[in-house]
C-alpha cells in the first residue's frame, strides 16, 4: 500500500488500514450473500448479525450492562444538538451547557431555541485553551442536564475528568475521542458521537443512552426526533445507515482485537507525546495552542511563527506524504489529527518534518 499517505484530516478521518482491507475483500460479495453490504435488506439476518454484535462489542469495550441502550442514528453530532433539548429540556427545566469549544457553541445554540438555558462554565475569554475545571462549574437549580463537548477537535483540548454533578444527567459529546482511552462511561446519562472522527465513515452518529432517559419523554416530538422511537425499534425503524454501522462495528472489533481501550489508551499517548515534546522543544517556533494541562491526545494543535510558513508548512508535509494538516478556519495554523488508527509511525515521520522545517526556516 504504497500509495497510503499519513492522513491528519479532522474528520472524515483515517480509518485502520485492516478494516480498510476488509471490507474491500467483502464488498462485492459479503458472507457468500452474493451481494455487497450496502445490497442487503435492513431487515435480513445476514445484516441483523452485524447490527447485533456491533451494538455488543460497544457495550463491552464501554463497560455497561443493560440499563443502557446503544443507538444509530443519522444527521451526525450536529442533530443531536436538537435532539437532546427537544427531549430532555421539559416546561420549567434549564439546560445546563459547558462551552469550551466551537461545537459546545453550536449546542448551546440549538438548546436556546427549545428553552432556558444556562452556561455553566467557559474558556471562551481565553480562546478556549483549556477545559473548566470541577470548581468552575455553577449548575443552575432545575438543571435538565449538563451538556460538555469531551474533546474539542478545533482548539485541542480534551476533559482528563468527568465532572461532577450531583445526580443531573451528564451528557456528552465524544465525537473525536470515543473509545480513544477508558473512562467510566456509567457516569453519563448519554454519550453521543458522530463516527467519521474516531469510529468509522461519516453517516452514522453513535449514541449511548441511560434506559430511565427515554421512559416518559414528551408526547409532541416527531417520531425521527425521539430517543424512544431508536431504542423501541433496535435502531430499525427506518432504513439505517448500514454501510456506516458495518464499517463502525469492524472498527470497534479492530479496537478489541488490538487490545481494548487500555492499549488505545497507551499508544495515542505515546504519539500524542512525540508530537508535543517536537513542539516544546522547538524554542518557540511551533507554538502549541491548549495550555499543557488540558491538551487532547486526538487533536495536537499548533501555530508557526508567520502565516506564510504555515502555507509554506502544509504544501511541504503535503508532498511528502503528510496530508490534512491545515488548522480549522477559525483558528488557522495547524492541526495534526491523531485518531486510534494513526500509526505510530506517521507521528515520528510528521515531527521529524517539523524538524526539518524549523531548521530550514529559523
């Protein structure tokens, strides 16, 4: 496979060369079906098989029993940001929001527009940098949930804790770094996650929901809308995305294959390190932008000392192989995307570039 580059890009993202390889030997024809998986009834034992065990090997790598339900749903992240309010955000409740980061922005947005809301902390003053910590988190009274974004894609930062709330629902948003490391995923009342960053292709989003969230939710919701309608239909009541789920429960397997959330934990802490060490060892040339202690282990991102050596920097690594690693507009620089699936290897050939480059151009 010659011809692979080391893929940075944010999202749709790199995904495992082996699952990759898999189902392209299985596309034309999956499991002597003599059809491809994107062929399949919805509805058929051959495609119920892989539904089944893909919503299983989630569960099992998460560490949760049967008190929670495993959905597919499709719109990615961004309807969740409706979905959750629409749901949750009851006559006379207020829902709570964290904003650290772009896409906390973007749900706080939404929530305003189904009811009261209220920011419970921020690091937007300091260009979110860093992530709040426990004792800057003022929940308000009447709290329908506390929404976080657990890893902020754009600037960098990633939560190293799961906050505290004193029985309100936590709810969060792990695109870019669901099953990355273990957390004690029973502490939330939901986790969602679109899947093009972490989990698989774009299309699918993941959400892992408390059963008591979805038992008494609001007669006035459209039927795609609600929780309930998921969970009472096995995701199935509609056409899901299939390819999507099939290519998300290959990578959970891939995950469990290789060792579990320990292993992932390990080694996206390893290739995290090269790149920030190259970074702190640069004497200022790269500049990281999260304060140290708040740094994501999937998004390292990083600024040059012009603009012109950043154009510069990414037509460069581009050529050599080094691809997606413009900064999000919002914030220029760069963003070096460092998923479960990146080799170790593409982290050491980036820094040694960024060697190369700092000295070419100090």
């Amino acid at each position: 496979m010659n011809n692979r580059i080391f893929n940075f890009n944010a999202g749709p993202a790199v995904l495992p060369l082996e699952v990759l390889q898999e189902a392209q030997a299985e596309l034309l024809n999956f499991q002597n079906t003599g059809m491809s998986i994107m062929e399949i009834s919805h509805r058929s034992k051959p495609y119920e098989a892989v539904h089944n065990q893909a919503i299983a090997d989630i569960k099992e790598l998460m560490k949760l029993g049967d008190d929670y339900e495993v959905l597919f749903i499709q719109g990615g992240a961004s309807m969740q940001f409706d979905m959750i309010p629409m749901n949750f955000l009851t006559a006379g409740k207020i829902g709570n929001y964290v904003v650290s980061g772009s896409f906390a922005k973007k749900a706080l947005k939404e929530g305003k527009l189904f009811g009261a809301t209220h920011i419970a902390a921020s690091s937007e003053e300091a260009n979110f940098t860093y992530i709040p910590k426990q004792e800057d988190i003022k929940l308000s009274d009447n709290a329908a949930y506390l929404h976080i974004c657990y890893n902020n894609t754009i600037f960098g930062t990633e939560w190293k804790y799961v906050p505290e709330t004193n029985d309100v629902p936590l709810i969060a948003d792990m695109s870019s770094d669901m099953l990355s490391r273990p957390v004690d995923f029973s502490k939330f009342s939901m986790i969602y996650a679109g899947a093009q960053k972490n989990l698989g292709p774009s299309g699918v989003c993941l959400v892992v929901i408390r059963k008591s969230m979805i038992e008494n939710l609001p007669e006035n919701i459209a039927a795609m809308l609600r929780y309930d309608t998921y969970a009472k239909n096995n995701s199935l009541y509609n056409t899901p995305p299939a390819f999507g789920i099939y290519m998300l429960g290959k990578v959970v397997r891939w995950i469990k294959n290789n060792g579990g959330l320990e292993v992932m934990a390990k080694r996206n802490a390893e290739k995290a390190a090269i790149i920030y060490d190259a970074i702190d060892n640069s004497n200022g040339f790269y500049r990281g932008h999260a304060q140290k202690e708040s740094r994501s282990f999937m998004n390292a991102t990083f600024r040059l000392p012009t603009e012109e050596l950043e154009k510069q920097f990414i037509s460069e690594a581009t050529e050599k192989g080094l691809g997606g690693l413009k900064g999000h507009r919002s914030v220029g620089g760069l963003r070096a995307s460092i998923y479960n699936a990146m080799p170790k290897a593409g982290c050491q050939a980036l820094v040694d570039f960024m060697v190369e480059f700092q000295r070419k151009n100090s």
